[in-house]
C-alpha cells in the first residue's frame, strides 16, 4: 500500500537589506547611519551609537568601528556592515612668533605648524589672511583655524601680541 501527500513549503527570502554606505567623521562629530528593507533592525556593537534598535541610529566613535546591523523580516534575517572611520584632529604648533614694535606699527609675525590629521593643512586666521605664516600683525589676540584633507578643523589662540619698544642704541664719541 502506498500513500502521498502534498505539502506546499513557502520560503520566504531574507529582507533585501540597504545600510549608509561607509562614513568618515572627525573626532567628536556624529553620523547618521540608516537601513532600509526590513522591519525591524538591531545594530552593534553598541559602543558609540544613540540606540541599538531601529532603521536610524547616530554614531559617534572615538575610533574606526564595524557597525552591523541585522534586519529582521518575519524571522528571516540579513546583515549589513557600516564602516564609520574617524578622522584625527589636527594640533596647531607656534614654530615662532615676534611681537611688535611699537609706534603705532602692524608688524607683528606668526608662524605656525600643525600635526596630526591627515596632512594637506589649510589654515585660516581671524584677520582673514591665509597660510601658516602671516606678517603685519597689530597689537592684539589672533586665532587661527587649521583644516586637513579629510575636513577635520583644529584651532589656536595666539598668545597676545604686544608692543615692545626698541632699545635705543646710543654711541659716544669722545672729546677733550
């Protein structure tokens, strides 16, 4: 004796998962990090991250972090990577700086360094001049502003630039 049955099985696929693509940030600077394609998400590691459950989460990483995140779609499941790297700040360095003579005078110099970051330094002042070495400073409190090739800022405030009298130079000549 012989018997059949038909049994239908329905396989349903893992959720098509979209995840941001990879995101550089500079330290202390956030990302949003979104997927799509399920119903429900879980990301990790949590380190870093706003919430660890939902399709949008923020990030901030004090290092380059893997983040999955797993959507879950009636009990089928599919992963996805985030990669959140994190940009160095650069540091600004005083290589040398001359204070003013007086009278009234702008020549007052700065120049400075920086390191750290990821190079190609750009660097900005308060008094609108540009480059890491400006003349014709006047008395007073400068700021300057450097940017590296990823985007990550980091400033410095000059010590105060003063105004400092020249030595007079006196000579002698004698007489009887």
């Amino acid at each position: 004796c012989t018997d059949s049955k038909v049994i239908t099985v329905t396989v349903t696929p893992s959720p098509p998962l979209n995840a941001t693509p990879a995101a550089s940030v500079c330290q202390g600077v956030s990302a949003v990090l979104t997927a799509s394609g399920a119903s429900s998400y879980s990301w990790s590691p949590a380190v870093g991250l706003s919430a660890t459950t939902g399709g949008s989460v923020t990030a901030n990483p004090t290092t380059n972090t893997n983040y999955i995140v797993q959507g879950n779609n009636g009990g089928c499941i599919s992963t996805a990577t985030v990669v959140v790297t994190v940009g160095n700040t650069p540091i600004i360095n005083i290589a040398s700086q001359t204070n003013i003579t007086c009278n009234g005078l702008s020549n007052g110099t700065a120049n400075l360094t920086a390191s750290g970051g990821a190079g190609g330094y750009y660097f900005t002042w308060s008094t609108a001049q540009t480059g890491n070495n400006i003349t014709n400073l006047p008395v007073g409190t400068f700021t300057a502003t450097v940017t590296d090739a990823n985007g990550c800022t980091g400033s410095l405030s000059l010590p105060n630039l003063v105004c400092v009298d020249e030595v007079p130079t006196a000579s002698f000549t004698a007489s009887n």
